[in-house]
C-alpha cells in the first residue's frame, strides 16, 4: 500500500523490522524561532548556488498544521537520537522542527519528535527492496528523534530524502507528549498529538535529484502538484523552508517549520 492507500506488488511491505529498542541521545540545540505571529510576507527556499529565492506559502506559524497519512512504513520504537543518518549516502539535512500548540502559541518543550524517511534510492529502512533496489537493511537507518529543547526546538541531522513510486519527496513526521524514558534508553506510554508529513520545495529537490546518489534512482519521481496527499497548502501541509548550506546541492540544506499542533 502506498501512502495514498493504493496497494500494489511494488509498494507492499515486504520483512518488517520489529519493535525497536529506543536510545536516548541529545542534539545541539537551536535558535528559538519566533511564534505567536502571521508572517507578513512569503517564506522563501534561498538557494545559496545561484543567490536566488524560491517563494513558497505564506503560514501563520499558530495554525493547525495538517494531519496527514503516517502510510505503510512506520516502525515502533524508534530510537530517539539526533543523528539518524547512520552512515546513509546523501545531502545533507539540518532540520529544526518548532512544536507549537496552536490556539495558544506556546511552544512545547520536552515533546517527542520522531520522523522517518526512505533514503535516496526510494527505499525505507525495514522494508528494503520495495522501490527495486537491492542494499543493506539495517532497519533503523533514517529513523528517530528527538525531544524538543526549552523553545519547543527538535533538531535532527539526516539527508535529504529519495523518491519512490507515486509519492513525492518527503519525511514523515509524528510528535509525542509525555513519554517517559526507560533505565534502558527506550520510551513508554505518551500521547500522541500529531502525525503528517513534510514537504520539498520542487525547485530544490530538482537539482537535488539530477546528482549522485540521487540520479541513480531510476524511479519516475512524481512532483508536488501530482502528488495525491500533499494538498498545495505551503506550511500549514508541511511546505519546509529550505535554505542552502553552501554553493552546491551538495553541500546540503537546512529545513525549518513550525508545527502546530492540538494539545486537547
């Protein structure tokens, strides 16, 4: 099944990795971003290569960002961590992800952010193979998170993410409060406040997957306006901001956005 719910032979999950044990690591922290106010004018994806900016939507940071399909992929457990690459060949990719709670904007600390994303042949960690290629599976790479710092920060390292059939380039995207850490490095129990999805600027991620190890993905990468989850609704769908870390794609991309989220 895809995210989209489409089952077909290619995308059914073939040998799921168990339940994971969770291990607890701590991420550099980042800047606090500013909350409790309507952007005044359009986000941009800088794109330090050419000095140019990509313009995306406009978001008012306390809006309830969308819920969207977690799809077929997750495994529980994850492990919480701040680096969740282990080794994966990619651009790299800075997020900084604000947990807000949307009627009030008071940002959340300690609230568990955990993502997981197939890498840049298509395939996710536990079910490799089914986007055709044939590589490791160590079935946790690209997966974890973190807890969210005192300005409501989760900063995760990985690398921009793949492609694979009928879906466009994303990460998925869960946020928990009030687990408990074991004597163990796992985590228990919690309320699970929001799960969807984060999204590329189409520009980016075109000259992203014109290079190595990106090009030898051989899958026909589907776009943002044919995707059929993401609903052209800028940040409050998950539209990142992206801006670039050095001159080249290459060097890799920093993302941030603001995740509202219902605390009930």
């Amino acid at each position: 099944m895809n995210d989209s719910g489409t089952r077909d032979a290619a995308d059914a999950p073939r040998n799921p990795v168990g339940r994971r044990t969770v291990l607890v690591a701590t991420g550099a922290t980042a800047a606090a971003l500013a909350v409790g106010t309507v952007a005044s004018e359009s986000p941009t994806t800088r794109t330090a290569d050419t000095a140019d900016t990509v313009p995306v939507a406009a978001a008012a940071v306390c809006t309830l960002t969308k819920e969207m399909t977690e799809g077929p992929y997750y495994l529980d457990g994850q492990y919480v961590r701040a680096d969740i690459t282990e080794g994966k060949t990619g651009f790299p990719l800075k997020l900084a992800l604000t947990v807000v709670d949307d009627d009030t904007c008071a940002t959340i600390s300690n609230a568990l952010v955990e993502i997981w994303h197939c890498d840049a042949l298509g395939e996710y960690s536990g079910y490799v193979g089914n986007n055709g290629h044939n590589e490791p599976d160590s079935g946790t790479f690209l997966r974890g998170g973190v807890l969210t710092n005192s300005g409501g920060v989760a900063d995760i390292t990985t690398v921009y993410p793949g492609w694979y059939r009928g879906r466009c380039v994303h990460i998925h995207v869960k946020v928990h409060v009030g687990v408990t850490l074991t004597s163990d490095g796992s985590f228990t129990g919690g309320t699970e406040l929001h799960t969807g999805q984060l999204f590329f600027d189409e520009t980016v991620t075109a000259r992203v997957g014109a290079l190595s190890p990106y090009s030898a993905n051989t899958v026909t990468r589907t776009t943002l306006a044919q995707d059929g989850i993401y609903d052209d609704g800028g940040a409050a769908s998950g539209l990142l901001t992206l801006t670039a870390l050095g001159s080249s794609p290459s060097a890799g991309y920093s993302g941030t956005l603001t995740l509202g989220v219902e605390r009930g």
